[in-house]
C-alpha cells in the first residue's frame, strides 16, 4: 500500500504521521527539531526519530511512501536529508509554512488566521489571494510573547522578584523551586543558567503555572492572562496588514501545547479580540495530521495505487 507522510518539527518535539488514504496508519515521535536552538545533528536525530517510529508504528516499508510534507522551524536540509536516507525512493518532499497547517488542522481552506503558542509563538493571516502576512515568531531573546517559553521565564522572573521583596508572594515559588532543586531562588540561579537547561525545559514550566493558576494563584493568572493579551496584540497587528476588506468574519485557528493546554490563554486570547472581525475555531487534528493531509492532496494518484 502506497502512503503519506506529515512531519510536524518544533522546539519541545517533534511528530510524524503516516497516513494511507483513509486513516492515520502510524505515528512516531522525536525530540525538538528548531535549529536556532538544537544543533544540526540532533535535529537530524529528531526528524529520523519522528519518521521511523511512524514507519515501525504503521509496519510500512520506507518504498511504501510517495510524498513527505513537513512545517515548523525544522530546516529544509535536515527533512531532505534524512528522508534521502531512511525514505530513497519518496520522490515529493515539500515544505508547508506553519500558518497553513495550523489553517488546515482548524479544517480552514481560503482566508484565514493561525495562531501558534508552543514553546515559541507567531500569528499568520493569509488572505483570500493565498497571500501571507507574519507577526512575531521572532525567537525567544526578542519576541516568542504568549509562548511556553514566555510563560516559563515570566514565573521563575516573579519568584525572583518575590524573593527579593519586589513583588507579591505566589504558589509559584514552591514548584519553580523543586523544578530547580534548590532550597531558594538564589540556588536556581545555577540550574536555570546551566548549559544543560534547555529553552524547551524552561517552556515545560508553563504546564505548572496552568496548574498553580488554577488553584487560584493570582501572580500565575496574570501570567496567562497577559499571554492571552500578546497573542491577541499579534493579531491584531495581522489584521491592521489587511490589503482586503471581508464583509464576513476572519476564521481564526490556534494551535500549539499552550492554547491546547491552557484554557485560560485562550479566553483570555478571546477577550482581546471581543470587537475584532474573527471568528474563533477548535483545531480538529495535530499539525503533523495536517501535513499528512496535505501531502495526501499532493499525491492523490499515488494513493489512489
């Protein structure tokens, strides 16, 4: 049986789906996959990791796929690559931008507005015309608001500042600690700067600020609260770009681990764009299913085998 593959690659990790025409048939799964933040062999190691867990998941062959699409802030070079190796006869390997995937997990076709929140975060609005406009997506050292990253960095920042008196206690404090293994913030200091801590270990502390918030802390609702705020002032901006007029509503889809793990961040996202012309929609698949949809469209002929 002849199939697709669609490889999702990001800073946290990295997800491959093989699809056969009517379902998903395998799915493996990889490290993260951002070369601005993992060097070149690991993201290698990640996409390889991702694709021949799928493969072995499926019980396919590497002669059974005709198409790979992949998207993210995995490079080119590294997919080709690793696909040359572990996939020789797959003849249609193509980049997706992150944009178009999250449009298509939200099951948008035309005009419409992703927003991604991982450990990073950027909006995309492309138009009717297919026609794209980007805001944010600028990495962590000046940009990523709204992000896992941002959210992790913000809570060790009030632990900080809670320490030192400039600013309230908060629930924060105990967890960030234990995060740290160090009896106070100071300690931290060591294994926050570490070489070891990476930028997708310090986006893994917006899982505990989602769960301090909830149980009613208000430094960690700020948190969230503003990340819904920068999310929502990044499409904003996307709309000002507009060269068009819609008479119906923008659709808008978000994706990424903190708007699927964090309802807070999405109504909050939601209540910044109140009086803006966007209609809000659930993503109904990953972005890795995505891409294996699109590289479905890509190759209709060679599934139809």
């Amino acid at each position: 049986m002849t199939m697709v593959l669609g490889v999702d690659g990001g800073g946290t990790k990295t997800e491959a789906v093989l699809w056969d025409g009517h379902a998903v048939a395998g799915r493996g799964w990889g490290g993260p996959s951002n070369p601005h933040f993992v060097a070149a062999d690991a993201v290698e190691d990640a996409v390889a990791a991702a694709i021949g867990g799928a493969l072995r998941d499926g019980g396919a062959h590497a002669g059974a796929v005709a198409a790979v699409v992949f998207g993210g802030p995995v490079s080119a070079a590294a997919v080709e690559r690793v696909v040359g190796r572990l996939l020789p006869d797959t003849t249609l390997v193509r980049r997706c931008h992150e944009g178009d995937l999250v449009l298509r997990a939200g099951g948008v076709a035309g005009a419409g507005i992703a927003v991604v929140s991982g450990t990073g975060s950027m909006v995309m609005r492309r138009d009717s015309q297919g026609d794209r406009v980007l805001v944010g997506g600028w990495g962590s050292l000046f940009g990523d608001e709204g992000s896992a990253y941002d959210i992790g960095r913000r809570a060790l920042n009030a632990c900080a500042r809670a320490q030192d008196g400039r600013g309230p206690a908060t629930g924060l404090m105990a967890p960030m600690l234990a995060w740290a293994g160090a009896p106070t913030m100071r300690e931290a200091v060591h294994h926050v700067y570490d070489a070891r801590t990476t930028r997708a270990h310090v986006a893994q502390l917006a899982r505990v600020v989602t769960q301090v918030a909830a149980d009613g802390d208000t430094v960690a609702r700020g948190i969230l609260d503003d990340a819904g705020r920068e999310l929502a002032l990044q499409v904003i901006a996307a709309l000002g770009q507009a060269a068009e007029r819609m008479p119906e509503l923008w659709p808008l889809v978000g994706a990424g681990g903190v708007l699927a793990g964090s309802p807070r961040v999405w109504q909050s996202l939601q209540h910044h764009l109140t009086d803006r012309p966007v209609t809000v929609l659930p993503p109904i698949m990953t972005l890795a299913e995505a891409a294996a949809l699109i590289a479905a469209d890509a190759a209709p002929r060679a599934l139809a085998r």
